[in-house]
C-alpha cells in the first residue's frame, strides 16, 4: 500500500491547514484587537478520569481524544449505535458482522475479528467504571453522556489484562443537587426515529437521582425479492434506561446506578454475490435496498446490569470500592449465505449462493461480576499515589445452531459451550514531580487469569455424531509503565511513555463444522510513545499531537471462515506498529469552531510461517501458497486496520436578537482502504470512504431550546464495510443517508 497516495493525505491535509490558519487568524485578531475590547471565547478546560482520577486533560501523559456529548448527539441523532465512534477518533476504527449488538473496536490497528460470542479483545471497554468484557455488552446504546473518553495504547496498569490497544471510557451524567434534564425527538427518512430524555435533580438534603431513557426505531427499508416481502429487514427497535441515586454525606458518598437494554430487530443482512470476481467494488446492478434470500432473519437481546460505587475521604486519603454486575441474554438468526440455492426464475441467478447456510447464535445467560477496591491519597503538591485489588468472574453458555434451508428450516447442527473465567490483580501507580517543571508517572499490576471451556456438540449438518470437547487455559502477568513529563511553560508539555500490556489466553469452539477447538496464547506489548499537548492564543487553541511504536509478540488473531469453513484462534509470532496522531480544537472567530485529528497507522506482521485457509476459487488470493494450499501471511497488515484516519467537525453560528442563534455544524471523517481478512485478495479489501454530517438549525433561550434539520451520510455514499468468505463472495454495505428533523429542550 504506498503511503503516497493523494487521497490518503487529504483529510489531515485539510486538518493539518485548519490549525495552520487558526493560529494565523488568531494571531491576528489578538493584533487588532482595540484596547479594552471584551476577548473572544476560550475554550474550557477538560477534565478526565484516565488514571482514575480527576485530571485537566492537557496535564495526562497519554494519548488520547475525549468526545464530547454535543458531538455524540450530532453522531447519533439518525440512530446511530456505539459504532458510530469508528473513525471519529485518531486511529479509532469499528465493525461488526452481528447487526447493532456485537461491536468490534480496534486501536492503531489492533483488534480481534472473531465472531464468537465468548470472543476477546484487546480494546477495553469501560462504562462507568465497569468494565465491559463479552462483546454482546459493548454495544450498549449511547445517551445521557458527559462525554467518551479514548485512550491510546497499553493501559495495563490501572485497567488491567484485555487492554493492550487501548480503552474506550463511557461517562453518563451523574446526579447532582441541581435540577436538570433534557428531552430530544427526531424523524427522518427510513421511517427512523429516535427519542431520548433525562431529569435529575435533589431527592432530599443527601440524596439527588436521575433518570435518563432511550428509544430508537427504524422500519424496515430492504425488500426480500424471493419472498416477494417489501421493507422486510434492516428496522430495529432499540431501548434502553439508565437509573441513579447518590448519596453524599460529609466524606461519604454512594453512588448507585442500574440500567438495560432491549434490542428487537434485524440482524446483519448479508448480500450474496455483492462482489464481483477481481473487484473490489459492487457487482454491476447491486441495489442497496433489495435482497434475494431464502433463510430467515430476526435478533433479540436483553441486557442488565447494576453497580455501585462507594467513596470515604479519609483525611489524606480517599478509600474507593466499585462493585458491579452485568447480565446479557441474546439469540441472533441470519441467511448466512445472503442468497438463495435455488432460483424461481432468472432474474435471481444472480442471488444463487453454492449452499445454504443459516445459522443462528444464543447466549441463554452471560454473568460477570467485578470487584475493585482503591487507596489513593489525596492531591498533593509533590506525590501522588493509589493501590487497588481487583477482581473479575464470568460465567458465559452459548449454543450455536445450523438450519436446513431447503428443507423447511430443520435444526440440522446444534452445539451447546460453556465457559467460566476468574481473574484477579493487584496494581498500583505512582505520580511524582521532581521539580516544578519535570513530573514522573509509573505504575505496575500482577494479573491471574483462568478459565474453563466445554463444548458439547450433539448434531453435526456435516455428520461426525456427537463430540465432547474442553480446555483449561491459566496465565499470569506483569504489566506496567513508565512516563516522563516536561513542562516547558505553561501551555506546552511534552512526554515520553513506555507501556507493557497483554491479553488474557482465548479459546474458540465453534464445533458444527469441525471436530476440534482452538486456543490462543497470551499475546504481550510493549509500546513507545512520545507525545505534547499544548494550548496558545489566549487558550482559543488546542493542539497534542504524538508519535508511537510498537512490537506485539503472539498476537492472538482469528483465521475466519476460508474455503474449508472453520474459523479458529492463532498467534502470529511478533506483530510491529508505528504511527502519528494528533487532535486539534480551536475557535477561528468567536462563532465559528473547528475540531480535527488524524492518524496514520502502519502495522505488519512478521511470521514467515502463519498460514490461513483461503477463500479458494471464490476470490483472487494476492498471497503466496504454501505446500498445504493455506495462504502465507507474513508481511500484510492486520485485517480491518486502515492506515489513515482523519476527522473534522465545524460549528459556525449568526447570533439572532438577545438568546437565540441560527447555526450550521457539519462533520466528517475519512478511513482509507482496508482488508477484510488475515489473507490479501482482490475482493475483500474496502476502499477509502468519506462520511458526512450536516446539521443546521436555530436554537433560542440561550441554548435551551433548539430545532434542526440533519442528514446523516449526507452524499449517500456506498461503501463495503465487511464480507464472508467461506461460501461466496457475500457484503455487508453502510446504512444509506437518512435526513430528518430534531426538536430538543433542556430544563
């Protein structure tokens, strides 16, 4: 892939001139401005929990973006779930092969394509300090949030193992004593609607509560030729509801929260023979909106979880306990194959698929319990510290189904999997300034992690009877780092970080179609990173910016699918990683803002012996063949790791009378091409895609009233987001673009 390529500059060009011309224009401004004029606005400072407690996020060595709730809104106001931060942040990047339920995050190209839903990754996600580990848990719903936190690189000391690329924090609005809520209601296109409110405020002297709702829907938008069904998939009904109660007394605080999710709809639709043979684009005649499938289609998930958070100050010190529960059910039912195995007339042949497959996964119970204690003392002038326990227990069963197609939907493959995991840790991490102007952060955890796996397979669509299968995999870590920060004045610092993390042992049981299971070593990383973080012009810019590196031994990686239709876990010897990111706020005039980032991103891996099965003769292989037919690897980049990532939002408003303001805010962001699976072809690769947003509107009352017009995917682009191999040359595409209106108040 040559980095040269113009198109791959273009969107951190356009960033990298944004800052160029921001600094020019303030600048000026700061020249002419009369003498006692009022200055133009600042930016606020932002305050973080990164290290688990609360910093300006200017003063924390990591790299790292924080997304705030006005940009969340304007993301999801169509609808849009957790993936909707895919490229919304510098080297940030998401999929998902499940429909709205089961997202897969990467950091600078680090990530895990495994559809299983007892599947590990290697970015954390971590929603109110609970951290969220069966993949099914992370897709829960965004609303009523103060903002999302993103954090680059091993995070191993204070979040633990699963974090080697990165964390991704999830903070709701918290009660106060204060009386506040909003309410918002959109309608677009698609028949998609989205309604979400919140109010908290004072229960008593001591007690302050809040609730906040969600409820999003879509009609069906795609029309199943085969069956002859118009708007027959692609809606959703999603719901969700968050409760809390605080409690606060002297030194004392309690802080409880509960909340669920219901999801019932369509899972991912996917289109056979979207692909054409030696292309990597659409197949001529492809429509978005219309299918041809013979199997069915429909998902369902329940989930709820509680935690409470319990803080003493007790003089120096501030003891800290966050316990938490999560519980997940879910059954997801979907044509596989996207086609059909027998067409009623020649208009499908198109559709024809080599055989069926439908297949169905169901998680009848998914328990996780956390624990954590903390001591941390108090900000002081010179040392700061905290140490912690830590302890985590899952308990996951799964039954994976196959269905005869052609013979009226029999259960013909059905496979039950059990998996218990128990880890535990203890880690702390110190922060001391040497001098004014010089400040060293470390920090070290030991982790035991253990787990115990059964399948038992009971009907095989291939034959081979029952089977009985088991794995005991244990490890146990030290994971660390160690950062330097120098304060060159007071709007410039600069750091140096290295960081270690690793990723707990995996196991994989997918048994319908073979007779054995797969395990994953643990994978390690140690990671580079130099970094700065600045603000200038009267605090109207803000600029951090960082350069890393990384090598990753045992990589744990997913072989899906492939001619032979076996998806298993493998270690890739040592994987390297390099790059450079960079965010930018800043206000060009007092009513007109602009935030960018980019990244780029290079990962290689180095195994001249990793091999995987191929797609066969469904697709062009670019990777050389070993004596087996398997595709050598050694030297591609990492699946579904674009090097280039850039995003850009821009707020102008026109002041109108004494509170109101008409405005337009538009964003964008752009990934470059990626490749689907651990081998090169020509056809499972995506090009480069460019999404935007637009947004105009007038709010009054100072804010608290506002009515708008947006478009989401506004030039209704058309792009392959993911595919499967293993039976044809079958797609998932984007969401076409949606317009609508939005009404919103706010207390």
């Amino acid at each position: 892939m040559s980095v040269a390529h113009p198109s791959r500059f273009a969107v951190l060009a356009v960033s990298i001139a944004l800052a160029l011309s921001a600094a020019a224009a303030q600048a000026q401004d700061a020249d002419n401005q009369p003498a006692g004029k009022k200055k133009p606005v600042e930016l606020q400072a932002v305050t973080v929990t990164a290290e688990k407690r609360v910093e300006n996020l200017q003063k924390v060595p990591i790299s790292m973006t924080v997304l705030t709730s006005e940009k969340l809104e304007a993301f999801g106001q169509a609808g849009d779930g957790v993936l909707q931060l895919a490229s919304r942040a510098p080297s940030v990047y998401a999929e998902t092969s499940y429909g709205r339920e089961f997202p897969r995050f990467y950091i600078r190209g680090l990530g895990n394509s495994d559809f299983d839903l007892n599947a590990s990754q290697p970015v954390s996600m971590v929603y109110d300090d609970i951290v969220q580990e069966n993949p099914i848990l992370k897709g829960f719903p965004l609303f009523d949030l103060e903002q999302v936190e993103v954090l680059r690189g091993p995070q191993g000391t204070l979040f633990g193992r699963n974090s080697p690329a990165g964390v991704i924090k999830f903070e709701s609005r918290k009660p106060s004593q204060e009386t506040t809520g909003y309410a918002r209601v959109s309608y677009g296109t698609l028949g998609t609607a989205n309604a979400e409110a919140a109010l908290g405020g004072a229960l008593s002297s001591h007690w302050s509560g809040r609730v906040s709702a969600l409820a999003q829907h879509r009609d069906g938008w795609i029309d199943n030729d085969y069956t002859g069904k118009k708007d027959a998939l692609g809606g959703y009904n999603d719901r969700a509801v968050r409760l809390q109660a605080l409690y606060e007394n002297g030194d004392f605080s309690a802080l409880i929260n509960t909340h669920a999710r219901w999801l019932d709809g369509s899972a991912m639709v996917n289109r056979a023979n979207a692909i054409p043979m030696g292309e990597n684009s659409f197949a001529p005649g492809f429509s978005r909106d219309t299918v041809y499938q013979d199997g069915r289609n429909k998902q369902h998930l329940f989930t709820w979880g509680s935690n409470l958070h319990l803080n003493w100050k007790l003089g120096d010190y501030t003891f800290t306990s966050i316990t938490g529960f999560e519980k997940a059910t879910t059954y997801s039912l979907g044509d596989v194959d996207g086609g059909i195995a027998i067409p009623h007339d020649p208009s499908q042949q198109k559709a024809v698929t080599p055989f069926p497959s439908e297949t169905a996964d169901a998680l009848p119970h998914d328990r996780q319990l956390t624990q954590e204690f903390r001591l941390a003392s108090n900000p002081q002038d010179r040392l700061n510290w905290q140490v912690g326990t830590y302890y985590f227990h899952e308990d996951i069963a799964i039954n994976n189904y196959d269905y005869a197609t052609l013979n009226n939907h029999v259960l013909d493959g059905y496979a039950k999997q059990q998996q218990r995991t128990n880890a535990w840790a203890v880690f702390g991490s110190a922060d001391y300034h040497i001098t004014d102007d010089f400040d060293v952060r470390a920090g070290a955890r030991y982790s035991h992690d253990s787990r115990t796996f059964r399948v038992d397979r009971l009907l095989s669509p291939i034959g081979g009877g029952p089977l009985t299968l088991g794995a005991e995999p244990h490890d146990s870590r030290w994971s660390g780092d160690v950062t330097a920060t120098w304060t060159l004045n007071p709007n410039l610092n600069v750091y140096a970080r290295v960081a270690n993390g690793f990723r707990a042992p995996s196991v994989q049981g997918r048994v319908l179609f073979a007779d054995f299971i797969s395990q994953a070593k643990p994978e390690t990383i140690t990671s580079y990173e130099l970094g700065l973080k600045s603000t200038g012009m009267d605090n109207r810019v803000r600029f951090n910016a960082d350069v890393y590196t990384y090598n990753m031994h045992n990589q744990q990686l997913t072989a899906v699918g492939g001619d032979i239709n076996v998806t298993r876990l493998l270690n890739a010897k040592k994987t390297q990683g390099y790059g450079a990111e960079f965010d930018l706020e800043a206000y060009l005039t007092p009513n007109f803002i602009v935030t960018a980032g980019g990244s780029y991103n290079h990962t290689e891996l180095k195994d001249p012996t990793l091999a995987v099965a191929p797609c066969g003769s469904g697709c062009t292989v670019l990777d050389p063949l070993n004596a087996s037919g398997n595709a050598l690897v050694n030297g591609n980049d990492l699946p579904n790791a674009p090097r280039w990532i850039g995003t850009l939002t821009a707020r102008y408003g026109i002041p109108y009378g004494d509170s109101g303001e008409f405005f337009v805010y538009t964003d964008w962001n752009y990934r470059s091409d990626v490749n689907f699976f651990l081998y090169e072809s020509k056809e499972f690769q995506s090009k480069p895609f460019l999404e935007g947003g637009l947004r105009l509107g007038y709010n009054w009352g100072f804010g608290k009233r506002e009515v708008a017009l947006y478009a989401r995917n506004v030039t209704n682009k058309k792009v392959i987001t993911g595919a499967i191999d293993f039976n044809n040359r079958t797609a998932f595409v984007n969401d076409p673009r949606v317009v609508g209106v939005e009404f919103r108040t706010e207390l």
